[in-house]
C-alpha cells in the first residue's frame, strides 16, 4: 500500500484540477481522507473545488493557480511536489488536438495547439514525475505518482496523432519506472480512460463524442475511483471499463496494417 494511509500529513497534489477528471479525482482522494493541492490555470474554478472539499471532508485543499506549459508555472509547481508534505501526485492536466497534421500545420493557431500539447502532455507531466519520484525516493517513506494516459495509448491515431504519440509517451515512461521502482515504498500507476464526459472534448474543439453511443462514454467519477483505487494499492496500470479494455487489446495486437486504414476512417466519419 505505497500511497501513505489517509491523514492530515498524506497530502497529494493533483495537476488538472480544475475539471473533469482531475477533479473527480481531488474528490475521491478528499473522500479517501487526503488534503490536497489543486493545480490547474483556472483559480476561480479551483478556489470553488476547494471550498467544496474542505467543506465535504473537513481536510484542508490548497489552490495554486499555474499555466504548465509555461517554463514559470512548471517551475512553480514543481517546487510544490518537492514539499515534504507532499506524499502523492497526480498528473491529470492534458488536452488533446484532432485534425490530420497536414491540415493543423498550415493554421498558425492549431500549430501552438499541437506544440503546447506537447508541452503539457509530454514535457510538463515527465518533469512533475521525475521530480517526485526524485523526492519521494530521497525521503525514504511511502508514496505514490498517478498518471492519466488514455486507451489511445496503445496504439497510432489517425487524426489525433500527437495526442495518441503524447499518451504512448505517458504509458510506456510511467510503466518503466514503475518497474524501475520495485524493492522502493514508492510507485507509479498509471490510469487509461477511455472517451469521457468532461471538457475534453469542448477543449479539443470536436463534437465526436456526441456521435457515439452513451455506452463508450464513461464517467470521470468511475476514471477516478479506479485510478485513486489502483495508486492506494501501487498498481502498474489500470484500464476503466470492460469496452475499454477491449479496445486496448485490439490496439495491441491487431495488425498495424488492418488497424490503421480502419481508424483513420473511423475518425474521417466522427469529423464530418
Ligand atoms: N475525457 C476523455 O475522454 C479522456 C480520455 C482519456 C484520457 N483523458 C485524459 O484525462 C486528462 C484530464 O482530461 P479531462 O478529460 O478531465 O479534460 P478537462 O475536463 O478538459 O480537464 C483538463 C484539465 O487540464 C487542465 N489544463 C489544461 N491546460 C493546462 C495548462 N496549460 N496548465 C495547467 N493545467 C492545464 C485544465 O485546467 P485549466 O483549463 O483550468 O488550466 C483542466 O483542469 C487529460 O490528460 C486527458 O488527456 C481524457
């Protein structure tokens, strides 16, 4: 059980905060009995979650408003995990970009869209790892990363390229050094949704999920109590939902060369 037991001294910082899963996730772990910090650019609505928290769970929530895919605000937020009562962290701050490159890259708006997912998906979240995992090691006690990749993970995207290549990153550092972390009281989970109902796809700007069955859209709440669950344990990896996890196998193991034509028009008909 690496995540610390519940208490006023297991503090776990969750990145992404604001909405969606990470907040479902800041509940579950308020529920748990852990204070938390809330990391997100939105102060109102991280101010708000706070308060809801606080009031739910009688446990102090600390607000710090910070951009990650700034130098400044990774900077920050990374001082705040090498805080001594920090004994968890969730990466949950992510976005995705859809499109085919070829179109992105002549848009000088989706281009910095698709570099600052790079930034924030990729960069921010291995440089908030490494350094808890750097803190938590050196301390010597117990405690636990989580970090939220997706079912895209597991295989290329047509049409969601750098957010499928961002989540393969997410799953394959985050499973290596769960396994370098054997024999440590410190480990690292990594939680892959499936398509969700949260501002992701208002922030990804596509109207997808509305053109598939209810049945393949989960709940953050689900994502988030099997995500928190499977840290509480030291987990390598968890996969919310039976769909979900059958998609992950056919991204394993089909062939590449009868799954990606198959995606790519998948993904033409959810874009026009
Ligand atoms: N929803 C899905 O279908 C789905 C499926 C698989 C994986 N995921 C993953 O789940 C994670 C959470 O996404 P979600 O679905 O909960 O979407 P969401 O509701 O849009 O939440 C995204 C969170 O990331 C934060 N964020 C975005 N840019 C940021 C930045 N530059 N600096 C700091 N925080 C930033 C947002 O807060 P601010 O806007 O306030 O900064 C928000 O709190 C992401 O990693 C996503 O890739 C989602």
């Amino acid at each position: 059980m690496p995540l610390p037991p519940p208490g006023p001294l297991a503090r776990v910082l969750v990145t992404g905060a604001s909405s969606g899963i990470g907040a479902a996730v800041a509940r579950a772990l308020a529920a748990r009995g852990h204070p938390t910090t809330l990391v997100a650019r939105r102060g109102d609505a991280l101010a708000d979650l706070a308060e809801e928290l606080t009031r739910v769970s009688g446990l102090e929530a600390e607000v710090h408003p910070a951009d990650l895919g700034t130098d400044a605000g990774l900077a920050e937020v990374r001082g705040l995990v090498d805080d001594e009562r920090v004994v968890g962290l969730v990466n949950a701050a992510g976005f995705g970009v859809t499109g085919r490159v070829a179109d992105l890259a002549g848009d000088d708006g989706q281009r910095a869209a698709l570099d600052g997912l790079v930034r924030l998906n990729v960069l921010a979240l291995h440089d908030l790892t490494v350094a808890a995992v750097g803190a938590l090691v050196r301390r010597g006690g117990r405690g636990a990363v989580l970090n939220v990749s997706s079912i895209t993970a597991f295989q290329p995207l047509p049409g969601a390229a750098s957010y499928a290549a961002s989540k393969a990153f997410v799953q394959s550092f985050s499973e290596a050094v769960h396994a370098e972390l054997s024999g440590t009281d410190v480990t690292l989970t990594t939680v892959s949704p499936g398509l969700t109902r949260t501002g992701f796809a208002d922030a990804a700007d596509t109207d997808g999920f509305d053109r598939v069955p209810d049945l393949v859209v989960g709940a953050a709440e689900d994502v988030a109590e099997a995500g928190v669950a499977a840290m509480a344990r030291g987990d390598r990896s968890v996969t919310p939902g039976l769909i979900n996890q059958l998609s992950t196998l056919g991204g394993r193991f089909a062939p590449r060369s009868l799954l990606l034509p198959a995606l790519d028009a998948g993904m033409r008909l959810l874009d026009d």
